[in-house]
C-alpha cells in the first residue's frame, strides 16, 4: 500500500451508530478533517456475538476502508477493540486508534471507591478488560454490568423509549444501590441515552465516556505521521443496512437529517 495523504478522510467504525457519539468529538477537536463513517447495522449488534465472529468482521472492516482511501482508522467500538484492536493493529500501516471502557479515570476521579461500568457481554468477558480492571482499578470495586438488548434498543427504538427505561431500571439501578459515584459508559451507543443513565444515579455521580479521549489521541497520532489537516470538513455516513432506514435513526440521533450511503467492505 501506498504511504497515506493528508487530504484523505479519517475513517471510523462500529456495529452501528453508537460510534456517531465518538464521530462528535473528533469533528470538534479536527473540524478541518475529512471523516467517513462505517455503520455495520447489518450485524448490529456486535455485544453478543462470538469473538471470533467480531474479529474476522473487524479485519474485514479494517481492509475495506483502507482500500477505499483512508489515512487513519478509529475503532469506533468498544466490543470490535476489545475483540479486534491487536489483529488490525498488527495487519494495518495505518495509524489506528482504539477506544476502551474509561476504567483508568474512573479510578482516579471515585471517592466511594465503587466504580460502575456499563458495557456489552463480550466487552466485560474479555481478557482485555479482565486487564484494564486489574492494571488501574485493583484497589476499587467495580461492579461490571452487562447490558444486552441495550445497543439496538437505543438505536430501534430510540432513547427515551419506554424499552430503552425498563432495561435502564434493570442495568442503572445496581449500580446506584452498589454506592457507584462514577460510571463508565464502556459502549459508544450509551452516551445517546446519558440523561436517562445519570437521573437513575444519586446527584453527583459522575458519568464517563471516551470521545474526548479518543479525540486528543487521534489528533497526536494524525501530528506524529505528518497527516495533519489537508480535509475540508466533509462527513460521508455509510451503513452495511437498508440505507433510508439507517438515515431515519442517524437523523433522531444526530438531530439533523445527514445523507447515507451503502457500503460494504470487500
Ligand atoms: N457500540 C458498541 C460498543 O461500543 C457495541 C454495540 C453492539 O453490541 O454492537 O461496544
């Protein structure tokens, strides 16, 4: 492959539009950048599949959006980082930056010393959270809560669902009644619905997710490889679903209508 340009977009993916969370914070931080974003609403969602399943579809991903031009990749996802950030990582000579659940500043900001973290089955069971738990947070209790259904939930029926309450009753308030004064929103899909997350928590707790983070990462790892600038701007919005469908939840969520197109990685 051919070194990257500068005036090539920045590509950034999840199992849906979770990542469109993620998306935010880099426009802000590099509002000159060119972004395309991959939805892989067609096997939406990732939480409860096989590991394997998750890692190939990454590698796929990965090789896609490089073909198709672009400069640096962001795993816009915490389950397709934990299944498959080493193998892209290892496969791309691109930069690639990841995103995992917030457990490290979450460890320095509790002062209940009970950490709360929300995140999909497959993210909790990984060996790369299992890490992260025992690297940062060995002296806190963490109470790690599974949220399936949750994911879809948000994007099918949208956020302040009566669905999207009743599994919130079910994953939030262990939490709260676990004396959690930071929760981490280890998936990119739960920021879309931190209202209704942080009314189910006691006043003051804090709420912690990865966009900005992932944002200042991005833009040293774009300084370090003289790639830089060079974009106008522009955002193209792709999905391996039905395109009008898509477009209908990215404009609930986005909160303005943004053009879809279809796309899939070969
Ligand atoms: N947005 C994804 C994450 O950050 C998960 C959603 C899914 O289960 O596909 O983990």
């Amino acid at each position: 492959m051919d070194a990257p340009f500068n005036h090539q977009p920045i590509a950034v993916f999840d199992s849906g539009l979770g990542g469109l969370t993620v998306l935010r914070a880099l426009r802000e931080r590099l509002p000159e950048e060119d972004f395309f974003y991959f939805a892989d609403t067609r096997f939406l969602p990732y939480g409860d599949r096989a590991e394997s399943f998750i890692r190939e579809r990454g590698e796929l991903i990965a090789a896609g959006l490089t073909r198709r031009g672009a400069k640096a990749l962001v795993i816009a996802c915490n389950t397709l980082t934990a299944a498959a950030a080493q193998s892209i990582r290892a496969t791309s000579a691109l930069p690639v930056v990841a995103l995992e659940p917030g457990v490290k500043p979450a460890a320095g900001l509790t002062r209940s010393g009970v950490i709360g973290v929300l995140a999909t089955t497959r993210t909790l069971g990984s060996e790369r959270f299992r890490r992260l738990v025992d690297d940062y947070a060995s002296r806190c209790r963490v109470l790690a809560q599974p949220c399936p259904g949750l994911a879809e939930a948000i994007e099918r029926e949208g956020a302040d669902s009566p669905q999207v309450a009743r599994l919130l009753d079910s994953f939030v308030t262990p939490l709260a009644a676990g004396g959690a004064d930071v929760v981490v929103l280890g998936c990119t899909h739960y920021p879309w619905a931190g209202a209704a997350i942080a009314s189910r928590l006691p006043a003051g707790a804090i709420l912690l997710d990865t966009g900005e983070a992932v944002a200042r990462q991005l833009a040293n790892r774009l300084a370090d490889a003289a790639l830089l600038g060079g974009g106008q701007g522009r955002l193209t919005i792709s999905s391996s679903g039905s395109p009008a469908a898509v477009a209908a939840t990215v404009e609930r969520l986005w909160g303005s209508p943004l053009p879809v197109e279809p796309w899939e990685p070969a």
